[in-house]
C-alpha cells in the first residue's frame, strides 16, 4: 500500500474519478438502449428527439475522454443511419 501523502491522495481520486466514469458509461449504455428502440418503433418523432438526446451524450464524454472520439463519431454514425434506413 502507498505511503506517501501524495500517492494516497491519487489513490483516493482514482478511485472516485473511476466511479465518476462507470456511472456516465452506465448512462450511455441506457441511452444508446433507449434510442435503438425508439428507432425500432412505430413513433419517427420520438426516435429523432432520442437521438438527438444521445448524441449531445456522446458528444460530452468523448470531450470529457470517458469515450474515445472515434468510439463516440462511430456511435453517432451507426445510430443515424439506423434512423436513416427506417425512414
């Protein structure tokens, strides 16, 4: 176990920083989720305004690092086309 003041300092906020991190990719998966059944319904309206929720989150984690910003344009693109191909 660190010692030093400083190690357990960068300890503790690793710690929370990873928390922090789960629970925004926890968000995504729901979010991701909750747009890809809205495209598979009947309501293009609701799907539009899901989507347009879900990438404004994925746009902040990947500024945030949480998600890479090549992870979160290939998130975007597949979930447009998606809407695309349903229309």
């Amino acid at each position: 176990m660190a010692t030093h003041a400083s190690a357990l300092k960068a300890h503790r906020q690793s710690l929370k920083n990873r928390e922090h991190n789960r629970q925004f990719r926890s968000r995504l998966r729901g979010a991701l989720k909750t747009v890809r059944t809205a495209i598979d319904g009947s309501d293009p309206g609701a799907a539009k305004t899901a989507l347009k929720e879900t990438i404004s989150l994925i746009d902040k984690m990947a500024s945030k690092g949480i998600i890479h910003r090549n992870a979160a344009s290939r998130y975007k693109s597949r979930l447009t086309t998606r809407l695309a191909a349903r229309a």
